[in-house]
C-alpha cells in the first residue's frame, strides 16, 4: 500500500439519499462481490448513479444536509491505493477491491473503511 493521506470530499459532490424508516428486519444485496446488509435506520445512498447504503450513525457523523434529500459528506477521510487486489470488511459487508483502487477510512486510525475505485474517489475527492 502507498502511504494514507488525508483527503475531503468535493463541494461539489454531493449525494442524494433516503433513511429506510420502514419497519424492517433489514435489507440484503449483492454489490461489491459480495452481500451488503442494511438496517432500519440506515441510508441509502445515490451518488452520481453509484447507489449503496451508510450505516446510520456513520451518516449522521459524517453527512451535512444542504437541501431536503441532498447531503454532503463533510468530514475528512484518510485513503490509500491499493498494490492489490483484495477485499475489506466494511458495517455492511465485504467490499473487493483492484489494485489502483483507493482503501478509504472514515476514522485517521484505519477504522471504518471501504474500499472506492480509482477513477470515482478522484472524481468526488480532493486532498485535504
């Protein structure tokens, strides 16, 4: 792995989303390579037409509502790119990932993470 910087999202990128308010004992989908789970509470989550969801309190710390279905994610990420490929555990599952690909961190430590292609996480993030 290259070393992790520290990167922020741009202002102009920007997602739409929706809390799953129903009642639900949750929602199970393939993306990824593998099976990602959603819980009450929970988001989901359109950005540019890549649609997934956030966990509830990871939204709610790292999220801005700018207008009524549109947020910004305002909080810093540390990212590095991957040398190859492989997966990462994330709160909704698994995330497989390429060499190139960015492993992105909500917390400076290396918790919470995700994995995002190249060309998307350096369409939507700048360094910060």
């Amino acid at each position: 792995m290259s070393g992790r910087k520290r990167y922020r999202r741009k202002a102009s990128s920007f997602v739409t989303a929706v809390r799953i308010e129903f009642d639900t004992d949750g929602i199970s989908y393939r993306k990824w390579g593998a099976t990602q789970h959603a819980k009450q509470g929970d988001w989901l989550v359109d950005s540019k037409g890549d649609v997934y969801t956030v966990d509830a309190d990871v939204f709610a710390r790292t999220y801005r509502r700018l207008s009524p279905g549109v947020y910004i994610k305002t909080t810093p990420v540390w990212a590095e790119i991957a040398d190859a490929p492989g997966a990462i555990s994330t709160k909704e599952g698994r995330t497989h990932y390429e060499a190139g690909d960015y492993l992105v961190f909500n917390d400076e430590s290396g918790g919470d993470g995700y994995a995002v292609q190249a060309n998307e996480f350096e369409e939507n993030y700048e360094p910060d």
